[in-house]
C-alpha cells in the first residue's frame, strides 16, 4: 500500500490543443500492421516498477465505425503523489485490434502517447472498423501486455437491427461494499453498458463496511487532482469492475458524487464561494477523462466538459446522455425535502439550461429510432414521501424543477416520440414507473416509461421491501414496481418490447453473493409507460 499523502502533484489540463497532442498522438493515422508489433522508439521505454496495467483496459462510446479505447500506465496506482508510480515523462503505448481473442487476425495496429499531464492515460479512437462486430484490443508498453479487452461496434445507421441488449448500472461507494455485481454483469450476453454516474465517491475511506485496512492517503475527501486520481485508482484496482470494462463497451456520464455532493452548476453544496469549487470541479474533470474511455470531445476546459451526447443503435434506438449538473440553477428551498416548495414550480428555474433542453428536444425532431432512451442521473418521475394530501419531495432531482420537467415531457409527446423510455441512477433503489405530462394532474396523459437503478454498492446490504418503499408505492401511483437491493438493469430492447430485468444480490458487505432476476418490467411499442 502506498505511503502517507506528500505534496501534492498535477494541475489541470494545461491547454485542449497540448492535451490532444497527448491523448490523441498516432490516432489519426490508423492502419493495419505488418511485422513485429511494438510501441516504436521515439520515445525510449522507461524501466517501470512493475506491470503498469494494473487498472485494466477499457472501451467505450461505441459508433458504427469504431471505439475509443483507453488504458492508464500506473505500476502504483495507490501511489500518494498521484503519479501511479510513473516517471514524469512521456512513454509510447502501442495498441492493436483484431477480430480474434488470438489476435491472428490484426484489424488495426498504432501507438499513442501517454502524458505525465495526463496521468499516463491514452484514449486512441479507432475507425474503419465494421458496424456491428465484435473486435478485440489490447495495449503493449515498456515491455509489459495488457490484458485483452472486447468491445463491439454499433449497427449502421441505416439498418434495422433485431435487437439491443445492454446493462445499466450507478452508484459503486468502494467503502460500501464488495463489487460483486460486476462479476456477474461481466458474464451478461450484452451490447454494452451505460454507466450513470456516481462511478466513484468523494469521501475519504478511512471506514469502510468490508472490514478492510486502508492507507492514510486514502482518508482525506478528495478535493484536488492528486487525489481524485487516487481515488480512481482505488476503485479501479477492483477485480470485478475491471472486468465489466473489459467485456463490453461503456456509455459513461456523471452525476454529483465524481465532483461533490449535490453541487449544482458553479455552486457548490455548502454555498462557498465558487471560486476554489471550479478549481475543485476542474480537478475531477480531468480525473474522469484520465480514467474513463471517453473521446477527445469530452476532454474538459478547466472546469468545464461536454457529456451530452447522442449515440445511435441503427434505427432501432438512440441513446441520448443527459448532463444534469452543470447547467442546473441551485436547488429550490435548501436543497432538502419539503412539502411546501413555491420554488420548485418557477418556470424560471431550470435542470438543464436551455441549449441542452433545445438540443434534446431538437434530437427527438431528427431522430428515426423507434425507441428514444435518455440517460439521465436523478429521478425524472415525482417522488412524493408522504401519502397523506400534498407532495414531499426532495429538491435535488426533478421534482425540485417541475416547469423544466414538464417542458420536456410535454414537447416530447408533442414531437410525436414513439417510445420515450428514460433510464437513472442516484437512488440506489429499483423503480419502474409511468412519465406524465402533469404529476400534479391525476388525469395527466402518460407519456413515457423510467425505470430506475439500485446501486452497485453504495448504502451497503439492501433489502427487497423497505417501510420508505411502502410509502412510496402508496404515495405514487405512478409506480409499479419497488425494491431496494443492490445490483444492476439488464435490457432487452427489440422492435415489439422493451424489458428490464432488475437483477440484484442479496449482499455486498461480503463477497460472492449470487444474483438473481427480482422482476422484469416492459414497455411494449407504441404504449407510453411500464407493463408490470
């Protein structure tokens, strides 16, 4: 285990142009190779401590015609200086693509190289590659092989494919419990998997419910680039979730947690002055770049990135990936639950700004698939607490921006959405619910389907039915389906139905729990709202 925190090393991105000279090096001229394949020597292999792979490989934002990959060289991820035990200069990394696990039949073969600016991470975006295939990759730097990771590519845009199928997942507080869940998510016949964010948590793991020693240079709350950094590596030395990256590609957004809880544009939760906060919000940015497979888009600009996207399956679906933290106005009434809430209805106020809000309903407008997911952090659908006269809510999610809420539901239904189905994290509870145009309207037409995630590990053991749950179904009955088990959603999408399987285990605070599917819920084509 790594040493007491020192000083403190990293500042955030220097520039975009230097940092995709970095991230990007080589990526352009992709090409198939012939002979021995290695990282080249124009930069001269440096002597590593040990295997740097030691945090996997990974792939993600799949497209028709290719992948981004990504890998971070870190012999020591736990290394407190956040360097993950690298030398502070550039190293060439090599990577190759092949049809087969052998890897007999090379598709694509290059090199990137890994920055000391970037924590040594490399994220090379392949094209050229074939729609709906599966391909395998692999990396190879200072001697060392990666292991092999698998990853496939959508089907073209033209085409009407069967089927999409795909997991969901959020919510992985390390200190909560094991990542059992992964392993078997990893085993899963699947496409891909969008992760929703609350990939890692800001708090220090000085405690922890696996009953496990940690470093003192893990019990700090992570405010700065080092330990960000550090405790991505943390979360990522995890056996289970290196697999789960390593067997699919990733769809990934964020939530609060990867920066701090609750923050809500430039403001962070406890009001401070924002200044050092966007330093703080700059900090985790580039730590989520350096970890994750995203493409050069989503490089950030100090404390500033581009996660809204939209991702394409054929005409079947198109996935749509929300940014709910950024643009936001600050919750309505102290961030807090409350039943009288005039706030909350201001047509003012708003989620996601108004060019995103645009940008949505604009894709909706274009689009040809047949089912429209958004993917999305916080409930959209009300959560009343109380099942007496009124609504308490909490004025985080959606229900503290109800004008913004109903502008997008009710323009959705007016553009003629065929099948709206929205998917969430941050609860770490299972729901599947109606979407209405109006929750304050009892006769309020329904308009779409939501269904939302429990969580990998964060609350620790869960529990099929909670006295909150009760409340909950009694209080809402746009809800069908309650369950506060930890786990995961696996869909099932095809031209007739949509399924989620909420698949869950029964504990986390030990490892190798089995799981099981505790309901499955559909959404049948051209009917708004769940089928339980």
């Amino acid at each position: 285990m790594a040493g007491h925190l020192g000083a403190r090393t990293g500042t955030p991105l220097l520039t975009r142009r230097r940092a995709i000279g970095f991230a990007g090096a080589g990526a352009g001229a992709l090409m198939l190779g012939t002979g021995e394949w290695s990282a080249g020597a124009a930069y001269a292999a440096p002597a590593l401590a040990g295997d740097p792979f030691t945090l996997g490989v990974a792939s993600g934002d799949p497209r028709w015609d290719g992948v981004v990959l990504w890998t971070r060289l870190a012999p020591q991820p736990l290394a407190a200086d956040g360097r993950g035990g690298m030398p502070p200069t550039p190293v060439r990394v090599a990577y190759e693509v092949a049809l087969d696990e052998r890897f007999a039949r090379p598709v694509r073969r290059g090199s990137v190289v890994a920055s000391p600016e970037l924590a040594h991470s490399v994220h090379p975006e392949i094209t050229g590659l074939l729609p709906d295939r599966v391909y395998y990759y692999r990396f190879r730097a200072a001697g060392f092989l990666s292991p092999t990771g698998r990853t496939r590519t959508t089907p073209a845009p033209w085409s009407d494919p069967r089927d999409l199928r795909f997991a969901f997942a959020s919510c992985q507080a390390w200190q909560d419990g094991f990542y059992t869940a992964y392993d078997h998510l990893a085993e899963e016949d699947l496409d891909l998997v969008v992760h929703l964010g609350d990939y890692l948590y800001e708090y220090g793991v000085k405690t922890n419910k696996r009953g496990v020693a940690t470093d003192p240079s893990l019990h700090t709350e992570t405010t700065d680039l080092a330990r960000y950094r550090l405790q991505y590596g943390l979360y990522k030395s995890e056996a289970p979730l290196r697999r789960a990256h390593a067997a699919f590609p990733w769809i990934m957004t964020f939530d609060d947690h990867e920066v701090e809880n609750n923050w809500a544009g430039d403001i962070p939760e406890k009001d401070q002055d924002p200044g050092p906060f966007r330093a703080r919000r700059a900090a985790a940015f580039q730590a989520l770049y350096e970890h994750a497979p995203l493409r050069r888009r989503q490089i950030p600009k100090g404390p500033d990135i581009r996660m809204h996207r939209r991702l394409p399956y054929g005409r079947l679906a198109d996935f749509t990936m929300l940014d709910t933290r950024q643009y936001r106005d600050d919750q309505a009434c102290g961030d807090t639950v409350t039943s009288d809430c005039p706030d909350r209805f201001d047509p003012e106020r708003t989620l996601l700004g108004s060019a995103q809000r645009s940008w949505v309903l604009d894709g909706f407008r274009r689009s040809a698939a047949r089912w429209q997911i958004l993917g999305n952090q916080s409930p959209m659908g009300q959560t009343d607490r109380d099942p007496g006269p009124g609504a308490s809510v909490w004025t985080d999610p959606w229900d503290g921006y109800v004008a913004d809420r109903d502008r997008l539901l009710t323009e959705a239904d007016a553009t003629g959405v065929r099948n709206l189905v929205v998917i969430t994290g941050d609860r770490h509870q299972n729901y599947a619910w109606d979407l209405k145009r109006d929750f304050a309207d009892p006769d309020a037409p329904v308009v779409g389907a939501e269904f939302v995630g429990t969580s990998v590990t964060s609350g620790g053991d869960g529990a099929d039915m909670t006295d909150e749950g009760r409340k909950f179904l009694a209080a809402n009955p746009h809800m069908k389906f309650f369950n506060a088990q930890r786990g995961y959603a696996r869909v099932r999408v095809d031209r007739e139905r949509w399924r989620t399987d909420f698949r869950v285990v029964p504990y986390v605070t030990r490892p190798g729990a089995p799981v099981s599917t505790r309901a499955s819920v559909v959404v049948e084509d051209g009917v708004p709202g769940v089928q339980v």
